[in-house]
C-alpha cells in the first residue's frame, strides 16, 4: 500500500528541524527511523501534510559518556546500542531490552528517541527508561528542558514532548555492575509484548540492596512496579523471596484486555515473569 | 517531487520521486529491479529486504527520498562475475525456497546476519531470520542453508562490499 | 551411432532444484512485475461492514481525482447479472447465490468490492478510492453458525429463504459400504461392555496466506486477449472467465508466470480477474490488479471454519465399532469454486486407517457474513484427520489404553491391503506397523513416556506431553468418474505432451501449474530416465493457456500423481514412434528393436541410433516409414483409476510452562509412506513446510470476527504467521510401499505435512495436560488458552478473552483506523 501525498523536510540541526515543525503546523510528523510511522502511513492511519525526517542532523545520533550517566542522541539506531560498549558496561538492560525489539532490519533503521516519542505502551524501551530513571532532554524554540522518565509518559501515545518540541537525548544514570534481565513474553518472536518486565538490581553480600523494575503493556504507559522494588530491597537474591515480592507487580497497574490476553492473564504472567526477571537479573 | 541520488548494485542513479514513494516501489518500478518483492503492508514478511549502507534494511519502510546520497544492495547486485554469492548458493544446494517469494528478503537477511555472526548456530539463524516469514519452507531448510553458507565462507570472504560504478540505468 | 552421455537414474536422486536459478537471483518473474507500456491500475473499494444495504454511491469526487480515468459500479460496467463460479454444486437441491464482481443493493461481507477505480498509478487508484462515499445502511451481521441455522436467524440472502446451504450424508448402511451407524450406537448405549464418547471440535478458521499477494494483469492488445493472473489454476481460469464474462475462450489467453506459493488460496475465480479483464476490453488498455496484505486477509477466501460433533463407539476391549460425524462448515457469504465441497472431501476420510464397521458423515453448509472459504492446504481432510486422531486418544483416555497400541488394534494391517473401506474406497497399498515402528525408535516413545512419569510425579512446573497422528490422505485429485458422482463440474484427467527438438532437446509440457512446488525438476528427472536423455536436456513448460493448451492444473497433491503419469503416458508414445523410425532406420523388424538408456538397438547386433538421432530424422524427414508422420511429438491425457493414500506416523513431544502456559515444541519426527520417491530434496520440503502450516493452525493462527463482523486479524501483526524463531527442526523420514495404481507408484507428498500434525500438536498439548484435569484446549493453543484451561480445571474462574478487542498499543493492527492517534515516530 501506498500512504497519502505528503512533503517531506530534512534539516540540518535541531533548530532548523524546529523551525520546520512550526511551520508544518498541525499536520507535520517528526520521522526518525520510521518503522512505526512508515507502516502506518502505509495503512493510512495517519496522514501528515509534511514529514521532517530528522535522519540528516547528525547531532542527534551517538552514544556519549556524561559524567555518572551515558547520553544517548535520540537518533540513534537500536542495533548502535545493542552493539555500544559504553551501553553494555553501564546501561545492560537497555541493550537486553533493545535486543528483543522486532526484527535484525527494524533494529538497523528505528530509533531510540523514536521509540519512546512514539509511546507505545507495548513498547519495550519505556519500561527500561522509566526502571532506571533516565532523563529525557526536550528541544524546542525556547531551548531545552530536562524530563525526568517518570514525567515523560502520560499516556497511549502521548508524552511530554510538546508542541514544537523534539526530543533530541536520552541520558541514562550509569548502573555499573548491577545485574539485569529484560524478560519478554510475547505470542510470536515477531510479535510484540503481551507483558515484559524490565529487572535492574544490585545486590551486596547475597542481599538485595537495591532494584528497579519497569512493566511493559500492563497499563496505558510503561509502569514502574515500586511495590516490588520496596519489596525487595533488603531480601536475600533468593527465589521464594523473590517471588513473594513479585506478588506486589500489579499494584497500581490497569493491565489492557484484548485478543492476546485479558486482563487476569497479563496479571498473572506479570508476577510470573517478574520473578524471572528478578532471579535472571540477579544471576 | 523531491531529488534522489543513490547506488543501486553498483549504479549510481538520480530522480525525481514523489516523497511518499516507497524505496521499494521505486526500485521495482522505477529501476525496474523486480527482484525485490513486497509481501505486506506492515513491515513483518520481510520480503523487501535490501541492504541500505551495507545493513539489512525492509525497503518497505523507508522512503525513496530517505536513501539520498546512499547506498542499495538488492538481491540482483550481489553475484559477481557471474558467480553466485555463497549464499545464493546454499540456498539452492540445500532446497531453502519452494515459491521463491520470500527468498530475496531472506537472501539478503542471512548474507546480513552471517556478516555480525559468521558462525551462528540453530538458534542463533532463527532468531536472526526472525523478520522474514516464509510459508513454504518450514524454514528448517533455510536454516541449514545459511549454516552451509557459513562454512564457505569461512575463510575471510567478504560478503557485501560493493564500490559504486559509472553512472548508468536511469541515472543523470 | 553416436556416443551419448552415459544417462543416470534421476529417479530417486535429491537434485537441487533447476528454478532456483532465477529465484535466488531476482530474475523471478511474478504477475506484479508485468507492467505492460500504458498499463492502468485499479483499486478496489471495499465495504467496512459485513451487512447493510448499499443506499448510495457518490463517485464524483474521486472521478475529478488526478490521474483518474474512471470510477466504475457493476451498473455502470453492465456486470450486474455477471455471478462468479461455483463449481460444486453438492447436491440437488443446493442453495447458491450469486456472488457479484462488485456487490450491487447489498454488501455481504466487510471487504466485498463495491466500487472499483481506474487511474494511471496504483498510488493515484488508492488516493482516489478514498473518496468515493457509499452510504449505507447497516443490517444484522451473521456470524455464527448455529445461531444462522436457527428459526428466525437474520438471512445472509433472504431469496435464498435459509442460511444452509446444502447438507450432505453419506451413511454406510444406506450405501451399503458397511452397517447402520445409529444402530451401533444404540447398541452401544445398551451395552455395559462398550463405551459411547462424544465429542466437539473446532476448527477454526485460517488464512491460506500465500506469501505472493494475489494480482492480476489484463492486457487487450492483439488477437487473443492475455490475463496474467497469480493463479495456481490457469486453465480453470480460462474456462471460467468464459464462462462468467462470455470471453470466446479460443480469444483468451492465461499466464500464470511465477506464482507465489497457493496453499488452495489461488485456487479462486476472483473478482478482481473479470474486473480487468472487463475493463481492459473496455478501455482497450492493459489494465493491473495488485492487492496489499490487508486487502489479501480481508478478502481473498478463507479455509477451515467447523465445528465437528464426533461420536465414536468401541468394545471395552478397544475394538471401534461406529464413528458418527456431523459437521458444520462456514462457507462464508458467498461460495467459493469449489468452497461447498471442501468439507465433503473430508467425508471419505474420518474414517481413515481404522476398520470402523460402520460410519456416517452429515455435514451442514451454512452461509455468514464472513469472508468465503475454500480451499486450503488439505481442504476437507486436515479436519477430517484432526477429528479421527483426536477422538481416538479420547477413546484411549476413556479405555485407560496407551493411545498408540489402541490405533494399531483397530487399524488396517499390511498384509490385508488392498483394502476396501467403510466409505467405499479401496486403499491399494500401505504399512502401518512400518511407519510407526520406525518413527517411535526415531522418537524414543518409551523414552520420553518415562520422562513424562517422571515429570509428572515431581509436579515438575514444565510438564511433558506426547502427541500422536497416525493418518492417511486421499491424494490424487481425481478419478473423473469419482468426481462426477459427486457432482463436481469437472473431471480430474491431467494432460501432458513431448516435444523432441531437432537438436535432441526436450520440451515437456504439462497442465499442472507449479507455484513453488518443483515441478520443472521433478518433471525433468521423470523424462531424462523414460526417454534416456540428460535431465539438462528438458525444459518442462508449464502455465501458459497457449503454451500448455489443456490441463487442470495444480492442487490436492495431484501433479506428481497425475500430471507426472500423463508425462509417463506421452513419453511411451514417443518411445512407441521413435521405435518404428529406428526399425526402419536400422532396416530392422520393430520387434528386434530393443529401447534402453536413450538407445534404440537391434537385438543381438551392435546397431543402433540414439534417440537424438532419431528425433533429427524425423526432423529432417529425409527417410522414414511410409505408415506414419514424420514426428515424434506426442500428446496423453491420464485419468487415474483410483486415488492414492499416502499414510504416516507423526509423533510431537511437547513441553508446556504450567505457570504462564507457554506452549513449546520440542521434537517433532514423523515417518511418511508417499509411494516412490522421485526427489527426496523436494519431499523433505514439501513435508517441513506442511508440518509448519499444520503445526501453525495449533498453535498459532485464527482468523477472528468481532461481533460487527469485521475482521480482526487483517494484517501481519495480528494474524501471527510463526516464524523461524517460533518452529524447531524437525526429524523427517520417509517408508515406501508402491501405489499400485500407478506406474510410478507415487503417492503425492503436497498435504501430508499439513493434515498429519495438527492432531499431533494438541493431542501432545492435552497429554501434557490432561493429569490436571484438562480436558480439552481450543485451538489455537496459545499460552493463554493452556492457562485459562489449567484455571478451570482447579476450579479457579477467569476472565473471558475478548477475541475481537485490540488494545491501542502493541503495532499496527491495533490502531482503529477509523479514529487514528498518536504521536507517531
């Protein structure tokens, strides 16, 4: 299928970009690796007057180490932070996570930034950026402003970047030495999450001294499971504490019923897979 | 319309295209390079599959405008001299297609994935052939194929590194 | 005489295939890639809802749309009267309606075309469809088939004054072929020591899913008029669109270039093919068809769709004593070429390797608001197989009887072949005990029988199941007599022809028509060993209406069966006419003159002319006898005699995660007997991917209606096709004993895969399962389904799973296209 007739922009910096977002008004689209937007333009869900593709600003692509965190530029491939050394030592369960999102070719095209604008809360990144409460850097005409993960997600689709506003870095705190596991359960290796858990922790002497643990599609946004963190902390890494402290997941959740699971399914697999993910993660 | 510039299998080619046309669309219709093949609409057969800048690409999801300046493998572009790739030829040792639809996307896939890992095991080829669907095969002959492939490549051969030739084709 | 290359035997030998030589290199040719110079494309505008009353249709916009030609209506292209084919009508008295090119009045399903663009691009076709506004108004869907049965149900087609369709029986007291079944069930019923077991099935309905989306390509220019069509039945096609749109047949011409993949999804006389075939005759330009995926899920036809009522009866010994089946079969809106017979093809095989005394098949079409169904890989028997497979592991459950040792009680022994059924059908050849003895070892049944205690007395959390299919097939489609008892609108020859070329090549032609099957190589191995030549020598032509004049093209496992002996059949005629040239050649009586490796040679001399020679003699025609033409080319039609029944033994050893429910497949073997084989490459092929498609009706795919009718699983994203990641390798192995119906004694290989391992996947699930209190898992077993079981088998409830609701998350098909949102990067 073909999408609708549209114009297409390529600026060269994030202030040019900006510019032709105000200008394209109402119907302009941000298009960074596009293999969620291209498809859908494809179906014709979606029909944007102008696309600003924001592949020509170099400035947004690359991995970066900032201090205690690693700055990642929103354009950046999955399969550049899969394959990031700088990733794999500080920030592991993102590359876990990264890994699992659909196929080898959409890994070599579609973006972080793109991944967590688009705010699919099936979507496997958010529950990790919102687990290891990264910041989320926002340009706009005014300059730039810092989101803290757990301000950035409000809704299905739908984010604190504003209107005019492009997301340029995402800055993750660096979890060095921490164990970690992205367990995702899914109906086929293609499909996406039905429920993933997102399983950062740090354990000292054979307890739990501290852990983060972000949901995937078990609520109208990625969802950090505090209760289970709470629970954990200061548990022996073993698998009958772990598991009671999963028990405590679906706290605050409003895990969605649909063709693949109903909403007690997704519940029950939550605190299943968060008790893998723990024990995976703590090795 | 917008202007494109691109190498295609080693020809460099510059066009107008509308910006909504598909790379795929405008390498099958436009450069006539019909072995390129669509079989979905939301980028999950993977049929499409090209290499953009030396990576596996779906060239269903990515527009013509967007591959300026860049570089296009197709599956036409990858036997040399009249010598098919290793790939290319497991795949036809090994029985790894029956229609023949899938197999340039999965062609080009596995000449992708044996370039990361060039001795991948069983499960490694499936998971790295995860986003091409294939209804004839089982897959299990395409497995072995890109395994088969994988020893002859062995020693050092290069898989995918074509540099641009004269203009020609369509070109400017 | 002249040396010639020392010829091998191709029969038997794993030769890689010749088509790959342009498949791997993208000098495929598919219909999409035929744009002949001016070729217009069409879009097709398609109903949103499964029912409603078409009140209006204003073109005007989009008659003003750049790029557009035209924007046409039935009416307005004269085709209201025009109804599509059914070829099967399965009784008398069947009920059918007429299915339009483009509906007119009212709409009977979502995704029925009801208004079709002309534009000079496909992109420009689309941009204009979107703006023709059809009003509508709604009507009751019809979607489930009970309820469609029942007095005062909403009608599919009022005139019609029902939703069935037809209703078939056959009863093997009435027919003679064996006793009453009702009275083996009263009897059973009577008696202590026999059992009654009820049980039912679902089969849900699938998505054929060809990875070639359908196209068409007509173009008007010169004599004949040629379709292209992405069609797995070129000649049938040709007839019917003579039939349908009064096209002379001798002024049409159909190519089916290369076609890809069919499943039985091909097998249709659609209405986008008499569209540009009417509207390329209209506008006198070539005139293009291209579906998208979601067109294709939406509205090319469907397969499976029944619900199975099985009642079988034993002796408490395990002895089968009557199997009773009655069936319903969703046809759909509408009735496919042969959609109303599928479910009957299945009628001869419930029965199937076991001596039932008595049998009785009744099945019910009934027509819904749903896309139509037809054929799909197995078409009637893959059902058939799952319903006989699964009950008799009820009936084992319910006899406290190891499920493998009650199949061999009751099935036909190997030396009772051959061996007449209680459906009438004559299995010529077969051994159970062999297949199944080598496929166990290959398994190690008792092995993992004991892994299986094992597992179960630790209530391990991964519990693990063994699966069984012990099943045959009808294959061959079909003796002609066969079919015209049955009423089908055709017979089932296969027609073939040689031609020798002057310089010794070999053009084969035949009228079955590959689309990813093999053909040209098996076709070549099967020539170069009949008439000694090289199998580089033959070129085997195929799907071409002008090319290949006669056939009837290529589904339920019959080329090989048929189109393979009518290839037989031509090349003893040029054997025959090239033997008399040879005589008169070598001045020698024909009946000295003796054929073997491509040499013609006088007995007891060493004279002799190779068959090269003899075709260029009777090319050059300079000497040759006076009582024949000077030609060796020669023409076959075979009939075949009978059908062939390949069998085999499938065995699944499945592991399922009892706390999230988490079906895996951990070893699969199966050992088939499909005859003589004359490729084993291809015949591994053909059974990898039957068992994958087999495997995925279990596991994985369904086609679902939310309660509007609309269907759910419209692209890629929902109707989850498994890929590689999500199959195993599998241990396949093959047995022979001969058919004896044929000189080849080949059986077909194109289905087995397919209707042996979809019992064998859910009797394994429920194996796994069935010590907690399972009984019985719907298919697809998807995770959820195998936990929601295990929930109720402890007396936990659950939640229902809304089948027909999408999140606004998770992909594509999941964002309602009416009421598009979000930010999308």
């Amino acid at each position: 299928m073909i999408p609708s007739k549209f114009d297409y922009v390529k600026p060269s910096s994030v202030a040019e970009a900006i510019t032709a977002l105000r200008d394209g008004g109402d119907d302009a689209k941000i298009l960074a690796g596009g293999q969620s937007l291209i498809p859908v333009l494809r179906l014709r869900l979606a029909t944007p007057s102008v696309l600003i593709d924001l592949g020509g600003i170099p400035e947004l692509r690359g991995i970066r180490e900032d201090g205690d965190r690693i700055a990642i530029g929103a354009m950046t491939a999955y399969y550049d932070v899969i394959r990031d050394d700088l990733v794999k030592q500080h920030v592991r369960l993102l590359a876990q996570a990264t890994e699992t999102v659909a196929d080898g070719q959409v890994r070599h095209r579609g973006t972080l930034g793109g991944s967590l604008a688009h705010a699919d809360p099936a979507g496997d990144l958010g529950a990790v950026a919102l687990a290891l409460d990264a910041e989320l850097v926002i340009a706009g005409a005014d300059g730039t402003r810092t989101v803290p993960a757990s301000e950035f997600f409000v809704d299905y689709f739908t984010t604190a970047i504003g209107e005019g506003e492009i997301l340029t870095e995402i800055r993750f705190p660096k979890h060095t030495g921490w164990g970690s596991h992205y367990e995702k359960f899914n109906r086929t290796a293609q499909a996406w999450s039905m429920v993933a858990i997102a399983a950062a922790i740090r354990v000292e002497g054979g307890t739990i001294a501290e852990a983060r643990v972000g949901l995937t599609n078990m609520g109208t946004t990625p969802i950090r499971a505090t209760g289970v963190e709470q629970a954990l902390v200061g548990q022996p890494a073993t698998a009958d504490a772990v598991r009671a402290a999963a028990d405590h997941v679906t706290e605050g959740t409003s895990a969605p019923s649909d063709a693949d699971a109903a909403a007690d399914y997704r519940e029950h697999l939550a605190k299943v897979l968060t008790g893998r993910a723990v024990l995976a993660a703590v090795g | 319309m917008a202007q494109v510039r691109v190498t295609v299998d080693g020809v460099v080619y510059a066009d107008d295209v509308e910006p909504r046309t598909l790379l795929v669309h405008y390498l099958r219709e436009r450069l006539g390079k019909t072995g390129t093949l669509v079989g979905c609409d939301t980028s999950n057969c993977g049929a499409c599959t090209v290499h953009l800048n030396g990576q596996s690409v779906k060239s269903c999801s990515v527009l013509a405008v967007q591959v300026d300046g860049a570089e296009v493998t197709t599956i036409e572009g990858i036997a040399r001299d009249g010598k098919l790739h290793p790939v290319q030829e497991a795949f036809n040792e090994c029985h790894a297609l029956q229609c023949g639809y899938c197999t340039p996307g999965m062609i080009m896939q596995s000449i992708d994935l044996l370039g990361d890992n060039p001795d991948p095991n069983e499960q490694e080829v499936r998971e790295g052939i995860e986003g091409n669907l294939c209804r004839c095969t089982g897959y299990q002959n395409i497995v072995r194929a890109v395994q088969s492939a994988a020893e002859k490549m062995k020693p050092g051969a290069q898989a995918d590194v074509q540099s641009p030739v004269s203009v020609a084709g369509g070109g400017d | 005489m002249t040396a010639t290359a020392e010829p091998t035997v191709e029969f038997g030998k794993a030769r890689p295939r010749k088509e790959d030589a342009r498949l791997i290199t993208g000098r495929s040719r598919y219909t999409d890639a035929i744009t002949p110079s001016g070729t217009l494309h069409i879009a097709v505008v398609r109903s949103p809802l499964a029912h409603a009353t078409i009140t209006g249709v204003d073109k005007s916009e989009a008659e003003q749309a750049p790029g557009v030609v035209g924007v046409y209506t039935a009416a307005d292209l004269g085709l209201e009267g025009v109804g599509l084919p059914c070829a099967w009508p399965v009784t008398p008295d069947m009920k059918a309606p007429q299915r339009p090119v483009l509906a007119t009045g009212t709409v009977h399903f979502a995704g029925e075309g009801v208004a079709v663009i002309v534009a000079r691009s496909p992109a420009e076709a689309r941009d204009a469809a979107d703006l023709v506004e059809i009003d509508y108004e709604p009507l009751d869907p019809v979607l489930d088939m009970e309820a469609a049965l029942a007095d005062g149900a909403t009608l599919v087609h009022p005139d019609l004054g029902t939703n069935e369709n037809a209703t078939w029986v056959f009863d093997s007291g009435e027919a003679g072929t064996g006793t009453s079944v009702s009275d083996a069930i009263s009897a059973a019923e009577a008696d202590p020591d026999q059992v009654v077991v009820r049980r039912r099935f679902r089969q849900q309905r699938l998505i054929p899913a060809f990875m070639e989306p359908r196209s068409a390509v007509c173009d008007p220019t010169g004599e004949q008029i040629t379709l292209y069509a992405a069609t797995q039945v070129p000649h049938i096609l040709r007839t019917m669109t003579t039939v349908t749109l009064g096209v002379p047949e001798s002024k049409l011409r159909v190519i089916a270039p290369d076609v890809g993949g069919g499943f039985g999804g091909k097998i249709g006389v659609l209405p986008e093919e008499m569209l540009v075939v009417a509207l390329a005759q209209k506008l006198g330009k070539p005139v293009k068809w291209s579906e998208t995926r979601s067109e294709s899920l939406l509205a090319a036809h469907h397969g499976r769709d029944q619900i199975q009522d099985i009642t079988i009866t034993a002796k408490k010994d395990g002895t089968v004593t009557g199997l009773d089946v009655k069936l319903l079969a969703d046809m759909g809106a509408y009735l496919g070429l042969v959609g109303p017979g599928v479910p009957i093809l299945g009628a001869f095989m419930f029965n199937a390797i076991y001596k039932f005394p008595a049998y009785r098949f009744t099945c019910t079409n009934v027509f819904t608001t749903k896309t139509l169904t037809d054929a799909y890989r197995g078409a009637g028997r893959p059902e058939a197989t799952f319903a006989v497979e699964r009950i008799m592991d009820e009936l084992a459950v319910e006899l406290g009887r190891d499920p493998m040792e009650l199949r061999e009680q009751n099935w036909i022994k190997h030396e009772e072949f051959p061996f007449t059924t209680v459906c009438g059908l004559t299995y010529d050849s077969g051994n159970y005990e062999q297949a199944t003895q080598q496929a166990m070892e290959l398994f190690d049944y008792a092995g993992l029988r004991r892994e299986q205690e094992e597992r179960r007395r630790n209530n391990d959390p991964v519990q693990l199941g063994i699966g069984i299919s012990t099943f045959t097939e009808m294959c061959g489609l079909a003796p002609s007599r066969v079919l015209g008892s049955l009423s089908y609108g055709a017979g089932g020859w296969e027609a073939a022809s040689i031609r020798m070329l002057a310089t010794g090549k070999v053009e084969v032609i035949t009228g079955a028509s590959a689309h990813g099957q093999g053909h040209e190589t098996a076709f070549s191995q099967i020539v170069a060993d009949q008439l000694g030549v090289p199998f580089e020598d033959v070129e085997v032509l195929h799907g071409d209406t002008q090319i290949s004049p006669k056939g009837l093209d290529t589904y339920g496992s019959r080329s090989l069966v048929v189109g393979g002996i009518a290839i037989v059949k031509a090349a003893d005629k040029v054997i025959a006419k090239a033997k008399k040239i040879a005589a008169h050649l070598l001045e020698a009586s024909e009946d000295d003159i003796e054929f073997a490796g491509g040499n013609f040679t006088v007995r007891g001399t060493d004279k002799g002319r190779s068959i090269q020679e003899i075709a260029f003699a009777a090319f050059m025609a300079h000497d040759y006898p006076e009582d024949m033409e000077p030609s060796l080319d020669s023409d076959a039609v075979y009939d075949p005699e009978n059908f062939s029944f390949p069998h085999g033994t499938h065995l699944a050893a499945i592991e399922i995660d009892t706390e999230t429910g988490h079906v895996d497949l951990r070893k699969y073997v199966c050992v088939d007997d499909i005859g003589n084989v004359v490729n084993p490459l291809i015949v591994e092929g053909q059974v990898h991917g039957g068992l994958a498609q087999g495997i995925a009706q279990a596991l994985f795919e369904e086609a679902n209606y939310d309660d509007q009718g609309t269907l759910v699983n419209g692209t890629f994203v929902d109707y989850t096709l498994p890929s590689a990641a999500d199959l195993p390798s599998f241990d396949t192995r093959t047995v022979s004993t001969p058919a004896t119906s044929n000189p080849l004694g080949v059986k077909g290989v194109g289905e087995a895969g397919t209707i042996a391992s979809t019992p064998a996947i859910v009797n394994g699930v429920l194996d796994a399962l069935r010590h907690l209190g399972v009984r019985d898992v719907e298919m697809p077993c998807t995770s959820q389904r195998v936990w929601r079981a295990l929930q109720d088998a402890q007396g936990r409830s659950t939640q229902e799973t809304p089948v027909d609701t999408h999140s606004p998350g998770a992909g594509l098909g999941s964002i309602d296209p009416n009421n598009p949102q979000g930010e999308v990067q």
